[in-house]
C-alpha cells in the first residue's frame, strides 16, 4: 500500500485567517498546522541565525528566500507528528515553493485541496492591526472581533497576549501588495491542477471553519 497522506494548503492574504483556521483544523483533524510564519517567529524569539536572517525580511513585510524557506518545510515534514500529512498556513506562497513543495509530497499522493480565504483589502488592515498572538501557544485573538475571555490572557493556558512586529499598518499594507505580486499567482497553479475551492473569509470563525472542514477528505 502506498504512504498517504493529507496535505491541504491554506491560501489567503494577511490577515483572511488562515492561523485562525488551521489551528482549528489541527484540532479536528489530528494534522498539525504548519505555520512558516510561526516557525520563523519561533527563531526570532530563540535569537539562532535563521530567525536573524528572516527577521530583515519580515519587518519589511518581505518574504524570505525560497531556498531557505523550502529547506526549513522539509525538515519539519519529516517529523513524527506530521506522518499523516499537515495543514499548511503560509506555504507555498510563491510559484518555486509550490513547485518544490508538489516534488516533496508527490510520493504521497500529492496536495489534497488548495482553499483560499478570501477577505477584501480594508477587512486585512483592521483585522491585522486589531490582531493579539499569545507568546506561548500561537493561539490567535483580535481586540474588537474575537478578544480572549481576559484583556491581555490567553485563554488556553493564560499566556501573555502580544502584538506581532509586523502588524503595524504601513508593514501590513506592504504585505499586500507583496500577496499580490507573489502569491496570489498560486490561486491560478491550484486552479489548473482542479485543487481550488473558495471560501469566504467575510464569515465568522465558526462558519468559515465549517466551510473548510467540508473540504477536507482525510486519506
Ligand atoms: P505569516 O505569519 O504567514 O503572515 P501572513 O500571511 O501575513 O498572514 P497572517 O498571519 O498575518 O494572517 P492569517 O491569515 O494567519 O490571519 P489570522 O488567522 O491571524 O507570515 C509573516 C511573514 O513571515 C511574511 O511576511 C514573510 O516575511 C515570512 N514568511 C512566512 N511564510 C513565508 C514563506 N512561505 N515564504 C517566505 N516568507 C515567508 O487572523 C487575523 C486576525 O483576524 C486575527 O486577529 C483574528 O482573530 C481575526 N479573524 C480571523 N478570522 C476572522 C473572522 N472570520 N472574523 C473576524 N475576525 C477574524
Ligand atoms: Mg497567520
């Protein structure tokens, strides 16, 4: 019998949602969330080489390197966790990462579905800057449209809420233009493989999750 398993890939601009959603994901289906995003926030925190390097990028709003970024995707694949598959939250977001990323899954029947949340440009800025993350378990709050039980807490395990570096307007607005230039072209790559389904990020958490789980076929 051959290996399968269950990659889906999360597409969507700043802020459409996708941590949101693929943390609850990883709950319903036993995938874990695979976050590019976090992991280089993980770096960052821990000061090594890799978290320096992607910091000059990030606080620019611009993306770090394919190269390192593919080789980073591959070593967290190959752990235990990930033997079923993953949800990808913000990789591939460029054409050669999604190239890279159909060679590595390949032997395992390939990408399952390619959904893209799709918010409109305002709707990104004001959920952006309204985000809070919680320093220990990632989970995602917005002050205004999802604010956690108490101002500041997480309300999983009580960690400190913060606001990300990059969440500031002017960063935010370059992150779209750059989901535009780089990413958006995606939308197109999953479209001709028959892998794209829309949903509407315009929806609450509940039904957007709801949307997303009737998509996902766990092989
Ligand atoms: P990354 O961390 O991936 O950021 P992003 O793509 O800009 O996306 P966000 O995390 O900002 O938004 P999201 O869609 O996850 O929304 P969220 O669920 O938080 O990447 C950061 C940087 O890392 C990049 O700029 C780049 O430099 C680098 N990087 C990462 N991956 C890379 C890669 N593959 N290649 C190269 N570089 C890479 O929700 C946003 C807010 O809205 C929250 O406050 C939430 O509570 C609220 N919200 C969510 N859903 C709803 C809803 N339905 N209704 C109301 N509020 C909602
Ligand atoms: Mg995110």
């Amino acid at each position: 019998m051959t290996d399968k398993r269950t990659y889906v890939v999360l597409l969507g601009a700043p802020g459409a949602g996708k941590g949101t959603q693929a943390k609850l994901l990883e709950q319903a289906t036993g995938l874990p969330q695979v976050s590019t995003g976090d992991i280089f926030r993980y770096n960052l925190k821990n000061e090594t080489e890799l978290g320096k390097l992607a910091k000059s990028y990030m606080d620019k709003g611009a993306l770090v390197p394919d190269d390192v970024t593919i080789r980073m995707v591959e070593d967290r694949l190959a752990q235990p966790d990930a033997a079923r598959g993953a949800i990808m939250d913000g990789f591939p977001r460029t054409l050669a990462q999604a190239d890279a990323f159909d060679r590595l899954v390949a032997p395992f029947g390939g990408v399952a579905v390619a959904p893209v949340i799709v918010i409109d440009d305002e709707e990104t800025v004001y959920r952006i800057t309204g985000r809070r993350s919680c320093r220990a378990c990632g989970s995602v709050y917005h002050i205004i449209l999802n604010p956690p039980k108490v101002e500041g807490r997480c309300d999983k395990d009580n960690g400190e809420l913060y606001q990300r570096d990059d969440d500031q307007e002017a960063t935010v607005r370059n992150r779209l233009l750059v989901y535009y230039k780089q990413t958006a072209p995606l939308i197109g790559y999953y479209y001709a493989k028959g892998l794209l389904r829309e949903v509407n990020g315009g929806e609450t958490i509940e039904l957007v999750q709801a949307a997303l789980r009737s998509l996902i076929k766990l092989k």
